[in-house]
C-alpha cells in the first residue's frame, strides 16, 4: 500500500492528501490474483463510452487489446487525441527481459492509463480493470497498481483423453484462465483411453485410436478397454482436427495463453499400438501400453508425429509424458534388450532414458525444449529438459538440485480430479480430499532447497484428469472455484497470500464465474468447528466458521434448536468440562441449513502423563508422547497429526497423578481397508492404584470384519464404577508386516 511507483509518483503524492475510500480499498481487495502493489484513491472512473489512445503499440496487438477492452466497455473505440475526457491510454514501454508479464495501472475519475513492457503487461492490465468493474457496483474504482507475477509458469492442464471436449468449451476456459492471469495451458491430447489429435501422416490415430464403444471411461476401463472405428455405431469419443487446433493456439495467444500439447510416450499409449500394433513389442494389438524402445520404427513415428505437432504448437515447451511406463514387455523384447546392451544401458530406466535424450535432441533441432512428468529424471536427463513433479515434491527438489527448471502438479495440492467436499454429497470422484483452503495452503517453493535451486521452480499448474468427468459442466466443477486458489499460487508473494482476504474474495467471485456461465462447485455452508486446548486454564476454546460468506451463525448451549433469537456468533466460546452447543447459519433472517451439534469435551486425563511399554510407530507419531491426552480428536484422515500409529501392539500406562473417580474411558480405534489399517483383535483394560497391582476391568473382541469398505471409527472403550490413579490399555492385533492401528486420545470421563 506504501509502495510509490515513479512514473506515477507526483499523481500518487497528490492523492496521499485525500482521504482513502474504504468502498475502492474494499473492492480492490476482492481481486484475484491479489496485485503486488496497490493505492487506493477516491472516486470512481465512470465514462462508458471511453475512447482508447495507444502509444508504441503494434496494430496486431491494438486490435487484440481493443477487444479485451471491449469486452469490459462494449462502445469503446480508439482515438488519436490522447487528452480526450473518459481516454483509456494504452501504453507499451521499451521491452525489458525481467518485466516480460508486469504492467502498471492508473484509474483517475477521467482516465485510466495502463502501462507495460510487453503486450502481455497490457492484456493483464486489461484483465484487472475487467475485474475492478464487475466487483464494483458502478464504474472503475480510482487505484495506483504496480502489479508483476511471482512465477512465469501459471498453469492448468486438461485431460481431454479419458473424456473429449469441444473446442468451444476449451475457448471458454481459456478466457476465464486469462481472467484471473494464467498463463499456460497444458493440453493432455493422447492417453490410453483415446488420441484427440489429428496427424496427417497416421490416420488410424483419429479414425480409430480416438474412439470407444462404451458410453464413458469407466464402462471402457472396466470392460474390454477396445477402440472403434469412427463409423462404428456406438463410437464415442472425438479429437481435433489441425484447424480446430490452429483455432485454440490462436485464441489463446490473444489471452497470452501458450498451449503445451502433450504426447505421452513411451507407456500410456495402449490406443497408438491398438491402430499401429507394429510399434509394440509382441507386435500385436492390445498387447501392451508401451511402445517397444528397440525398435527404428517407434522412432520414425514419434519423431513424425512430433514433427506436425511441432509445426502446430508455437510452444517453447514440448510435453512428452514419460509417467508410469510398465517395464515388463520391454523386458521380453529381444529387440529392447538388443538396445540394452547395443547402447550400453544398465536397465529398462535406462532404456526409457535413451529414448527420451533421443527425442530431446530431436525436439532441440525444432528449436523446442522437453518437458516430462517427474519420472524422466529417473535414467539420466540432459539439463534443458523441464520437470514436472507430480508424485509429491520429491521429483520437483531432485530437478532443482540436479540443476533442471521444475513445474510443481504435486497431487496432494494440485490434482484437481479429488473431491473438495464431502464425498456423500459430491458426484464421484477418483478419490483424495482437496479443498480450497488446502490448494491455497500449498507453498510451491520447498525450504529444503538453496536460493540458487529455489531459482529452478518456475512455477505451478493444477491438473485435471478426467477419469470421472464426464461432461464438460463436470470439468467446470471440478476446476472451480479451486482456480482461483491456484492463481493467487502462482501471481502472488508467498507473504502475500492472506487466507482472510483471499475466502470474501472467493465467495464473491463465485457470483462472477456464474455471470461468465461457469459451473462452479459451491463452497460449503456447513460450520466447521476448531477446538483450541488450554492446559493451564484447564478449558477449551470453541470456536466456529463457515466458509461460505456472507453468513451469521447462531447457536445455543442448552439443547435448544437455534432461531434467529439465538446468540450470534461473534468469539471463541469456553468450556470448562463439557458441552452441547448447537449451531446453524442464518442469511436474510433465516435459517438456512440443517442444525449441526457439537460436544466439546474437557476430560479428566487431559495433560496428564502417558508412557510407553512399547512405542509407537515412528511413521505417525502425531505429537509424541503428548498425544493420547492433548484433547484433540482425529479428522478423516490418520495423517491429520491427532492420529498416533502403533505397528505392534498398544500397551501404555496413563497416569491420573492422584486417585480418581471413573465413570468411562473412551479410546476410538481407526480402520481404513486401503492402507491396511484396521481395529484391534482385542483390547484389555487395567486398573491400578499403585502401577504395581493390576486388575482387569475390561476384555473387549472386535466383531467388525478387516474388509469392510470406507473408513470406520469405533470406541473400543469402558463404562462403570470405578477409581484408581493408574490406567493401562492394551490393544493386540494378528500380527501383519505392514499393518496398523491408529487412535487419537484416551478420554477419561
Ligand atoms: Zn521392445
């Protein structure tokens, strides 16, 4: 806000006399991305007939960012009198190589001058006034922005594979990617379930590879996974035609949008050797999702291939896959073993290493550079090729520090095809659980690294894919609103995100993704409740939130249904044992979701001592020893940091400090199928007033099976009448290498 930028410096000093408005500084904090700098001026830029004045900028890029403006103020038109009233002047500068994206950006109540480096700067600058006027309610609001991204890779990328789009589709995203300052969209054309570009010299690819006799991916993944040909009654699929193609590249050129198309090779390609059953290894058709690396003639077709889509792409970067190749075929080829030992290779990762130098080289004599999922580091990489880390950082800190450029996708933060809310309620998902405020948590810039490694990120991208989405208003869903988490990821300063600025910012523009036909999830109106332990006070701080705004939320603490008469919720609540505190939220006076009922618990064995007489495991060890009695309940997910894992069994000694009246112990076990966490076999439960002199209160089997779907939570606990200083509780499961049990906290009541 204090920042003074030089070529507006006598303007800015003149306007630090008037007071700020608080409505512009409210407006000007909903944009998205959030600007680098910002002063907030008085009035508000009101013409709507304004005329357009351009200085030093090409007649190709004033036609483009003509209709940009347009596309804000539909009569504007351009003038020559740059001192006109209501004149827009647009503005480029001498280009300067560490400026290529910034731009700066005045709005006065009689003209609006944008200045830029780069045509990019000016379509940004357009973008922001775009969004000042849809977020204020009449005109643009007067503003000073000195505005540049952090990253210069800010991308999304589109599975069009599993499920096909059309080409309008892709245009309307590639607008709304602009919007909020994208800039790179990474096209995923070829996949096993499908090709979706047209090559001239292999026509099978699109009259065949691109089309399936199944309604959608699933019922194609877990039938026979076969390809049609086009004329085949039941094809479903598509691809683009060259033109299609050429259409996109150009639209989103004038977005400052470049397309990385990806062509996966050498695994992922089961619907290349399904049309060119010649270029797999048993040289026969669905034999195989992988291409035979020993043989010229896989060359010849990547290398054509490649040859069109780099005539079509003005890209830089060429994606060429690289992911999860399968070694077996290559294995029992004797023409991949041939290269093997022909070239000197010491394994099949070096096999699909070759292969990879080999089409770089080829790239590099097109004059573009390679990019591939994380796993091409894995048999030697030349250091042009670009890194994509997707399987957690770890791809992303290895590139760094071995000196590539890394792109971080990693799939806990940025894979877009997980569920952003209850899995109950939203339509299938492949899995995970990403909401907004984890993908606006993610920090792409790992602290492990050094300035010089930190320097080799070059930026972020979400992923799509598309297994489960089937339709194009699926997409939308699944994209937003966790975009605009992932623009301010890849525009603004690590210092710069505000999860408190950012969520008003989301929620109202939720309304500008619906007006531009977007549709978008919808955060949740559900209150999420946050419980704050206080040891030495011995009480517990409730407090709640929705991230649904603007909302109130009401409540009540004696069993009561809550009304609009019931306390507003304003501050944390504390609770000195226990409690049942109602809520639910209101909007214009009305109740408008179901009651929600929460028992914050401040039990007795709170802060006092455990010990171990067999550790935990070293994996999950939450909060150490503190654990079992800190008064945080586990969350849906056992690495929450509240679940402590055990992989033998549980046997550990809680000390009351004092003799001690009981009533109930509760101890809540986890099972989860999937990562092979389940209840115990059996539990026993001791008691002792001198840990010396044992007697047993309670033996309790477990009836639940070890297969039941979904994830379980059940109390394997005590009730009765009982006192003593000592607790010991002992869970045994069979033994299993692998297995475990979770719990969160020993409840003594
Ligand atoms: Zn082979």
């Amino acid at each position: 806000m204090k920042y003074i930028k030089n070529f507006v410096l006598l303007f800015a000093v003149a306007t630090l006399l008037l007071s700020c408005n608080s409505g512009n500084e409210r407006v000007v904090e909903l944009l998205i991305p959030q600007p680098a700098k910002t002063i907030i001026k008085s009035g508000r830029f009101t013409h709507d007939t304004p005329v357009v004045y351009f200085s030093n900028v090409s007649d190709s890029d004033k036609e483009n960012l003509l209709e940009l403006i347009k596309g804000v103020f539909p009569s504007a038109t351009e003038t020559l009198d740059s001192t006109e009233s209501g004149v827009i002047r647009v503005k480029q500068l001498p280009y300067s190589n560490n400026a290529t994206e910034s731009y700066d950006l005045c709005v006065s109540r009689s003209s609006i001058d944008i200045e830029a480096r780069t045509p990019a700067g000016l379509i940004y600058a357009i973008q922001t006034i775009a969004q000042l006027n849809y977020l204020s309610t009449r005109g643009v609001p007067c503003v000073i922005i000195s505005d540049a991204p952090r990253f210069a890779y800010r991308g999304i990328h589109l599975d069009v594979s599993r499920h096909f789009y059309s080409v309008e589709f892709i245009k309307k995203q590639l607008d709304v990617m602009s919007f909020y300052k994208m800039n790179r969209f990474h096209w995923h054309l070829t996949d096993g379930a499908g090709w979706r570009i047209e090559i001239k010299k292999y026509p099978r690819l699109t009259t065949f590879a691109a089309w399936r006799p199944y309604n959608n991916w699933k019922e194609f993944w877990f039938g026979e996974r076969l390809y049609c040909e086009q004329t085949d009654a039941k094809a479903k699929g598509g691809y683009y035609t060259q033109e299609d193609v050429k259409e996109i590249v150009a639209y989103a050129q004038k977005l400052n949008i470049t397309v990385i198309p990806e062509i996966e090779m050498p695994g992922h390609s089961d619907e290349v050797l399904a049309a060119y059953p010649e270029l797999s290894c048993k040289g026969k058709p669905y034999t195989s999702g992988e291409m035979c690396i020993g043989n010229e003639a896989t060359y010849k077709f990547l290398t054509d291939v490649l040859s069109e889509v780099c005539e079509l792409f003005p890209s830089e970067y060429i994606h060429i896959g690289g992911d999860e190749a399968d070694h077996k075929n290559w294995k029992e080829c004797a023409k991949c073993q041939g290269t093997i030992r022909a070239k000197g290779l010491k394994n099949e990762h070096e096999l699909q290493s070759y292969l990879i130098q080999r089409i770089e080289n080829f790239l590099s004599t097109k004059g573009k550079k390679l990019i591939g999922w994380d796993e091409i580091i894995e048999g030697g990489l030349s250091p042009y090729a670009t890194v994509m880390a997707w399987r957690g950082e770890a791809g992303g800190i290895k590139a760094a520090q071995m000196g590539h450029d890394a792109i971080m996708t990693p799939g806990n933060w940025l894979y877009f095809d997980a569920y952003q809310d209850n899995p109950a309620t939203e339509p299938e998902a492949i899995g995970g659980y990403l909401p907004l405020s984890r993908v606006y948590s993610y920090e792409p810039v790992p602290d492990s690294l050094s300035l010089e490694e930190k320097s080799h990120i070059i930026g972020v991208q979400a992923n799509l894919w598309t297994e489960y989405i089937q339709t194009e208003e699926h997409v939308e869903y699944m994209l937003y609103p966790r975009v605009l988490a992932l623009a301010e990821l890849g525009w603004c300063m690590a210092d710069a995100k505000d999860w408190e600025r950012f969520l008003p910012a989301a929620n109202r523009h939720l309304e500008i993704l619906k007006d531009k036909g977007i549709n978008a999830h919808q955060i949740s109106n559900s209150v999420i409740a946050e419980e704050v332990v206080d040891v030495e006070k011995q009480k517990i701080e409730l407090s709640f939130r929705c991230d649904k705004m603007p909302v109130d939320i009401r409540y009540t603490n004696d069993g009561s249904e809550p009304t609009i008469e019931s306390e507003l919720y304003n501050a944390p609540i504390s609770i000195k044992d226990s409690a049942i505190i109602k809520v639910a939220i209101f909007q214009n006076d009305e109740r408008i979701t179901e009651v929600q009922t929460f028992t914050p618990l401040y039990h007795k064995a709170i802060g006092k001592k455990v010990s171990y007489n067999i550790p935990h495991c070293s994996h999950y060890v939450a909060k150490g020893e503190a654990t079992l009695t800190d008064g945080y309940n586990g969350g849906a997910s056992y690495g929450d940091g509240s679940w402590q894992g055990f992989n033998k069994d549980v046997d550990v000694v809680l000390d009351m400090g004092e003799v001690t009246p009981i009533r109930e112990i509760e101890v809540n076990f986890m099972q989860q199928a999937g990562p092979w966490i389940w209840f115990p076999e059996y539990v026993d439960i001791y008691m002792s007033e001198d840990g010396e002199t044992w007697r047993n209160v309670k033996h309790i089997s477990n009836d639940v099976p070890r297969d039941t779907e979904g994830m379980l939570i059940k109390n394997f606990g005590f009730a009765g009448e009982e006192r003593c200083r000592y607790i010991r509780y002992t869970a045994h499961q069979l033994p299993k290498e692998g297995a475990y049990m979770f719990i969160d906290e020993i409840k003594v009541k």
